[in-house]
C-alpha cells in the first residue's frame, strides 16, 4: 500500500524542497503537478526533479496543469494552447517514468453555452490526450470533476463512461476525487459502477459546502470509502489531495498518520 500527497501542499516552496519535505514526511508517492513543476519562481527542470525523486526513492505521478487554462474553451486559442499544455504535461510524466497522470476534463465557459458545442470540443481535447499518452506510453486516468458546479460537465462515472465511449477509447482509467463527490453513499455508488477502471485516487475529506478538507474535517465516512475501495480491489496509490495551512510540516505528517488510520 502507498501513500501520496501532491506538490500543491508546498505550492508556494520550491519544488525540489517540497519533494524533500514530502518524503521526510514518510510519503511512498508525490503528486508532480505540472503548474509547480513549470512555475517560474519555485519550479525546476525535469532533469533536476528526476533526480530529486531517486535521491529521496519517491515514486511519482503526474497532474495535468490547471491554471487559467480550459481544452474545451469556445475560443480556439485558448483550447488548443490549453490541450498543448496537457501534452507537455504527458512527456514530463513520461519522462520522469511516472505511474500515470491525471487529466482533467474540461467545463463549460458559461451555463449558457450549448451542451452539444461544448460536448463536441470535450470528445475532440480528451480523444487527443489519450490517443497521445498512450503512443508515449503513459497511462491517462480522468477523473471527476466538481459536481456541485453547473458548468461541470463530467461529475460521476455515468459522465466519464459516455466520454470514453464517445472518445472510442477502449482503455477507461479514472482518477476518483472523492471530496468531488460530496456524498458518501454517491462515492459508494461510483466505487461499485467504476470498479476494475479505478486507477488512482484523490484522498480527502469534504461538505456539502467544502472540499479537500483534512481527514475528520468534514462529514464523509471515509472508513466505509476506504473499506468499499478494498472491496472493488484498488490497488493504486492513495493519494491525499487535502489544504495544509501555511504549508505546515508536522500538520502533513498528521494528515498521513490520519491517513493511514483509516485502514486499521
């Protein structure tokens, strides 16, 4: 069993300082998110982080970066730069020799904007992005996305399920954010339909109003989650995606103990 947490916890450090603090921290696995990794200030060169995950002996996956981009957007610059971006992202989890990277679907620019446009551009990005990682052998793993938000066009398996299928994509792994879900009996329900395509996790509590909040700081049964995740026989990272204040140190080492609790 291993556990990881993402580079966006020490989003505001250098990456190859939180590369250090996380496995001080006793972390398996780091999350490499793309925007910390290409950051001016505080990212580094692929050569460098390689180099920083053999010296601390982390495995790593990839996110895709998030930041002031969309795939799906109406304005086809912005699309096309945006599905750039996510390509790059597949070389540096190829090149690093990543378990996988997480891809996140795109939303709509307004609830205004119509459902068979904006579909269309979602099948165009994603069918791209996945016949790409798999020519450069990476595995892609979608995931959900927030499903209060009504711009959000992919929230549950049902989504995800008719995106792969319309993609023609015969591989469908995704990345299950439990915290997007807001619900535990809706994560239960995702857990039982997405099953053997569950490929890695996004690990943190939440409410009806919040999300990745720390472990016992919401009102998910993160113990029945977990024991539903064995049951559907997860076998991928356990990845905590939660907000430390301050980019606090001990409090990290807190969230992995609380972590890890959930198992005993």
């Amino acid at each position: 069993m291993l556990f990881g947490v993402t580079t966006m916890t020490f989003f505001y450090r250098p990456i190859l300082e939180a590369l250090e603090i996380i496995a001080k921290c006793g972390f398996d696995c780091v999350e490499i998110w793309a925007d910390h990794a290409w950051d001016d200030g505080n990212g580094a060169s692929t050569g460098e982080i390689k180099a920083a995950l053999a010296k601390h002996n982390l495995e790593s996956t990839v996110h895709c970066p998030i930041m002031d981009i969309s795939i799906t957007s109406p304005n086809k610059g912005i699309r096309e730069e945006s599905i750039r971006q996510t390509l790059l992202a597949i070389d540096l989890a190829r090149d690093l020799g990543s378990r996988l990277i997480v891809i996140h679907p795109g939303s709509t620019f307004s609830p205004l904007e119509l459902d068979q446009t904006h579909w269309g551009y979602q099948v165009e990005a994603i069918s791209r992005i996945l016949a790409y990682a798999k020519d450069q052998g990476v595995l892609a793993a979608v995931e959900n996305m927030d499903s209060d938000k009504e711009i959000v066009s992919v929230k549950d398996w049902d989504d995800l399920n008719r995106l792969f299928k319309d993609c023609g994509s015969a591989e469908k792994w995704v990345t299950l954010d439990i915290t997007h879900l807001r619900d535990t009996e809706k994560t239960l329900a995702f857990i039982k339909a997405a099953g053997p395509h569950l490929a890695h996790l996004h690990l943190s509590d939440g409410t009806a109003e919040k999300m990745h909040l720390r472990i016992g700081q919401g009102e998910l049964d993160l113990k029945r989650i977990v024991a539903a995740l064995q049951a559907a026989h997860y076998q991928g990272i356990w990845s905590l995606e939660c907000y430390i204040a301050e980019n606090n140190e001990e409090k990290l080492k807190a969230e992995l103990a609380q972590a890890k609790a959930l198992f005993v």
